[in-house]
C-alpha cells in the first residue's frame, strides 16, 4: 500500500556512541565502508566517484553498498548536518534540483501545524473530530485530536472496513498506478461510514487518521490544508522548492519518475484529501531546511517534538528516541515508488536525510549516516 511507513522504532545504533563504532577512522557499522573522515567543521571534499556518485566523498561511500544489491540502482540525495551546521550531501542519479515523494515525514509537517494551531487558539489537543469537520454523530467524529497524533486512537491505516476500497488501492498499488484521489467530501464519506468496530482498542498506525487531521486544522483556520502547509511551514523555512500537488497535472517540474520493490514503474503519487498524511514532495535541499529548523530555528523545541500523556514514543506525529542521553526525533515515508527517511538528534544539534526513487526502508542508511553527522 502507498504512504505506508510508520515512525521508525529501531534504535539507532551508533548516533550517540560513534566512538565506539569508529576504529583507525573507520565507522563499523552493518551498511558502513571506510572513508577518511571530515576534518572538524569542515565539508569532506567532493567529486566525481565510481558508480555515478557525486558530491561527498565519505558520505557516497556510505551509502554505495546499501544500494548496491538493488538492481538497477535508484536515484539518492542524501544529506548529513554536523553539529557546526555543516551540511553534506551526495548523490545517484539524481542532484540538489530532484524531487521526490517524502510520503509518511508529511505527518511530521501536520504534527508541527498542529503545534502551530494550538499557539495561535485555533484548535486545542482535546478537541474531537466533530467540532471542526462534518462528521457529528458518527464514531470517528469522536475521536479527539490527541488521540489521533499519537496514533493512539485505534483507527485503521485505511478505511479496512470497505472490501471494495481496499481492492481498488491494492489493484493500483500492484499496478503501479496512483490510486487515492479522494475528494474532501468522500473523505468525509469514509470517515463517516467506519463503524466502531473497526476502531481497535490498541494503537494503530493511521493514514485515514493523519488525514482527517490536517483537514480539520484547515477548516479550524478557515483555509485548505495546502494553502496552510504553504504558509505556516514551506515559505517561513525556506522551503522553496517543497510542494503537496493534489492532482497529476500539479506534479512539480523536476519530478524523478519512481519505482516499487522490483524496479517496476511506477505513476507520481498525489494523495487528493488524504495530502496531510503523506503528500509533500520535496528536494533535498527542503528537507534540510526543514532539519535545520528543528535543530536551531522556528521549530526548535516545539510541541510537536515533545511526548504527552502516556504516550512516550510519539510527539505529534513524530517517532520520539531517547538514545544515551540524547533525545532523537524521526520519521520514515514509503510511497508507490519513493521511500524518505530523516533522523534529527535535537540535542547534539544533527541530521541526516535520505531519499530515493524506491519502495524500500532506508532506516539503516540513515542511521548509518547520523553516526557520521555525531563523532
């Protein structure tokens, strides 16, 4: 299924104790080569490298063998922030004018608008579905914001109830095709047809959910969810580049053409209404910015970033760590034919980014990359 990458729950493995995953300058690691590191504060050189990588030295390195069994290899941007503020990047087919579909680190997006309604008294964590949307009466509609951010609501990933959705998408996933294009309106209409059985008493991760989020912080602050996106987040921090095309027609100039699992083609994604869950695509740069802003900028400390409740592994939609001592926020996104993953260790000010035009998990490679960012 598209836009279907939950919050990363492996531990990172050597973000915090690189020491000890460094021997003779060499990063031990499961993905990891050997490349002289950087030298303090400083960008590793760069230049044209075998197998058509460009940009940082050790960083391209790196990231060679974690795609080296993947047939034809995929497009990658990549990107380390060192805690000086330094950025690395390197690529594979693909430089810092390629775009991708980030897919799930969309909720992040969502997650840090909702800490930005919340200041500006539009919506509170407490509020239910059914004070901003349309959906009175019906059991989703109860279904507090709180709940939904932390996944902690027991919504499906989709509405799993309908047989027939769930064989459209499956088709078009299978297909290479681009199968959600909802309507707000039937948006609604799905929500409103979940019965409360399909609301499970566990946690749940929540497309449907993410979804029904970012439509009611629009409706709280009287706009759509994109025009929100684009003034709230994408132009304050600079992403100049960033966009949430809803229909084919708007898929931006610049645009890798993606794959699945297998290399098979695959359509551009446009999510339609279910946008604030995984439809953002971006270049490497946007998603440096938007590191940036996390590490040391307008996002620095926010709501968002922080657990509630009983929730301890959750913000507002973002993954939450706390590994040695340091706190790590994070998020994963795999659509058909994209996969994204960023890691941002907010207390030793780090980041890594890795994107590719594959349906693959990409945790590893970013964890590897991290390791770099922290020694």
């Amino acid at each position: 299924m598209p836009v279907t990458s939950a919050p990363s729950r492996t531990v990172l493995r050597s973000v915090l104790a690189v020491a000890a995953a460094v021997a003779s300058g060499c990063l031990v690691l499961t993905l990891a080569a050997c490349a002289p590191p950087a030298a303090s504060g400083q960008a590793a050189s760069t230049a044209a490298l075998p197998g058509g990588y460009t940009g940082d030295v050790e960083l391209a390195e790196l990231l060679r063998p974690s795609f080296a069994s993947a047939g034809t290899a995929p497009a990658v941007a990549a990107a380390v922030i060192e805690a000086d503020g330094t950025v690395r990047t390197a690529f594979h087919g693909a430089d810092d004018t390629s775009v991708f579909e980030i897919g799930s680190v969309t909720k992040t997006f969502t997650g840090e608008l909702v800490a930005e309604a919340i200041a500006r008294g539009e919506v509170e964590l407490d509020d239910t579905l059914d004070e901003h949307l349309d959906l009175a009466g019906t059991p989703v509609g109860a279904l507090t914001l709180a709940d939904l951010v932390t996944h902690s609501s027991g919504l499906p990933t989709f509405p799993d109830h309908d047989e027939a959705w769930l064989d459209r998408l499956r088709a078009a996933y299978e297909a290479g095709a681009d199968g959600i294009d909802e309507t707000l309106d039937e948006l609604l209409d799905e929500a409103r047809s979940v019965p409360a059985s399909s609301i499970a008493p566990e946690r749940q991760y929540s497309n449907l959910g993410a979804a029904l989020v970012g439509q009611a912080l629009a409706a709280a602050a009287g706009t759509d969810y994109r025009t929100l996106l684009e003034d709230r987040l994408f132009g304050p921090l600079g992403m100049d580049t960033a966009s949430l095309p809803l229909v084919d027609a708007e898929v931006p100039t610049g645009h890798l053409a993606g794959a699945g699992e297998a290399g098979d083609p695959a359509e551009p994604t446009t999510l339609a209404a279910y946008a604030p869950a995984g439809g953002i695509h971006a270049t490497i740069g946007d998603l440096v910015a938007y590191a940036e802003a996390v590490i040391d900028g307008p996002l620095t400390g926010s709501a968002a970033q922080q657990a509630h409740g009983e929730v301890a592994d959750t913000g507002y939609f973002w993954g939450l760590q706390q590994v040695g001592g340091h706190a790590v926020v994070e998020h994963g996104g795999m659509t058909n034919g994209f996969a994204s993953m960023l890691f941002v260790d907010t207390t030793a000010g780090t980041a890594s980014i890795v994107l590719v035009n594959r349906n693959m998990g990409l945790e590893g490679v970013a964890e590897t990359l991290i390791a770099v960012a922290g020694r």
